[in-house]
C-alpha cells in the first residue's frame, strides 16, 4: 500500500534529526518510506516543470549522472542512474543509502577493505577481500559503509536508484585493479582540494613570487596531506631557497608519505651537492 502523506518536508526533518541523534543507519526506515512514496515523484515532476517553464535556465540539481532532490551541508538525496561499470573498484567516500528504483533490480558486489586500510595513507599491499554478490530488490536498502566495504554494481543496462549520502569525510578515493583486488592509485575526493592543487600548479609554472606566502599556509595548515606536499613542490619551483625551507620543515610532518618524500628530496639534493 502506497503513503500519500510523507513529503520530503518529513524526510529531510527525519533525517537531520537521525543523523544528529544517533547516525545515518537510523535514517533508513524514513529512506524507505519516502522511496514508496508519490512525493518522490512530485519533486521530481516540479523540477521538469521548472525546466519547461525557464528555457533559459540550467538547473544546480542536474548532475552528470542523476538529479539532486535536496541537499544539505551533512547529507544529499539524489535520484540517479548507473549507466556503465568502471574499470577499477572504487572506494566511497561518504557512507549511503540506495534502494532501486521500480523494475530496477540493483545486482552489487561487495568487497571487505583490510583491517590495515587507512584512507589517508596510500599502501599498495592493502588487498580487498571478495565478500559476496547480492541482488536488491525495489524496496530493499543497500547500506554503503565506506570505512569497511568497497561496492561494485553489475551494470548490464541503464539502472535507476535513489541515493541518501553523507557529506565526503575520507580524504581519498582509492582505485583498485579487479583482478588483482591489489590497490593501484589514490585520487582526491573533494574538488575543493583538486583545485587548489591545479592553482598551486599553475602558479608555480608562472614563477609567481607573491604567492610564496599563501602557499606556504596551504603547506603547513592544509587538512590533507596530499596537498601539503603539492604546495611545498610549487614552492620549491617557485623559489629554491624557500623550497629547500619548505622540505625541511616538512619533515615534521604528521603524514609519514609527506616525511618520506621529504627525506628523498633532501637526499636526492646532497647527492647532486656532492656531484657538483
């Protein structure tokens, strides 16, 4: 039997409330309820008409792969589509909700990250562990615990599903080889840090001597590791003298890849000091 009288008034209220009481997984009982309800597809009807009524308009909600139904600074609600498989196994970086759309039969993979698995820290010998295949079914709940399971859906065609996410909390998002299940490269899972590294990229391609300064804040204050490291290289490209600073004073470092890449940059500089 369908419910008439839940809105996403009702979620988005049960939803702040669970995750600011006692988690994501509590959500799940209000998840579903909205999933079966005609208020889904009322919001998602008020957004075509909003299209059709402004030819002009490009909607913020509209994503490469879905629609944004609500979204908040701790969690977002979207209705989307899988179209294709990757060619790795992907980490998450947000825990989730996903049920299927109607006739949307979701046929997933699961896959248990090693007890040494530290998103932060990039190791090539942390090796996936296969768990299982499941099907979910309109009306089941996929739960997307990204600090211990990777998960793969089997896409043989275009699939519909609603998504409940948190907001992005692990620093990377980590690639692995499917065959293998062995790691094969880290990449940033925020676009706030993607940017600012391309900006520090390009300023140091430019030379740009006054913006020694704001890099070396981004160096020693920025919260991920990866882009401490970026901003010390542009330094370092910037001006030797403040680079060779930089280096040092990242071996302190709280990051273990940052302090060893510090030590093999000094080292590589004796050993050209020593040749000259």
């Amino acid at each position: 039997m369908r419910i008439t009288n839940y809105n996403i008034e009702n979620l988005i209220a049960d939803v702040n409330g669970c995750l600011n009481e006692k988690g994501l997984w509590e959500c799940e009982a209000s998840f579903k309820r909205f999933a079966d309800s005609p208020a889904l597809f009322e919001n998602i009807n008020k957004k075509l008409e909003e299209l059709i009524l402004n030819p002009c308009m490009n909607s913020a909600a509209m994503m490469s792969n879905g629609l944004v139904l609500h979204a908040e600074p701790g969690w977002s609600l979207m209705q989307s589509i899988y179209e294709h498989s990757s060619d790795h196994l992907y980490t998450i970086p947000f825990d989730g909700l996903i049920t299927p759309a109607l006739h949307s039969n979701l046929i997933y993979s699961v896959y248990k990250l090693p007890e040494n698995y530290k998103n932060n820290i990039f190791e090539h010998d942390c090796k996936l562990t296969e768990v299982g295949t499941f099907e979910a079914k309109h009306g089941d709940v996929i739960r997307i615990e990204s600090k211990k399971y990777v998960y793969d859906i089997n896409i043989l065609h275009p699939l519909g599903a609603l998504r409940l996410y948190t907001s992005t909390y692990q620093d990377l998002q980590w690639a692995f080889d499917r065959e293998t299940l062995l790691p094969v490269q880290a990449i940033s899972s925020t676009e706030n840090a993607s940017e600012i590294t391309l900006i520090m990229q390009v300023l140091a391609k430019l030379g740009n001597q006054y913006s020694v300064d704001l890099i070396k804040q981004i160096a020693l204050s920025h919260p991920q590791h990866f882009v401490r490291w970026e901003a010390v290289k542009a330094i370092a490209q910037i001006d030797p003298h403040e680079g060779k600073a930089a280096v040092e004073r990242a071996l302190g470092d709280s990051h273990p890849h940052i302090v060893a890449a510090a030590n093999r940059t000094i080292t590589r500089y004796q050993e050209r000091k020593q040749i000259q």
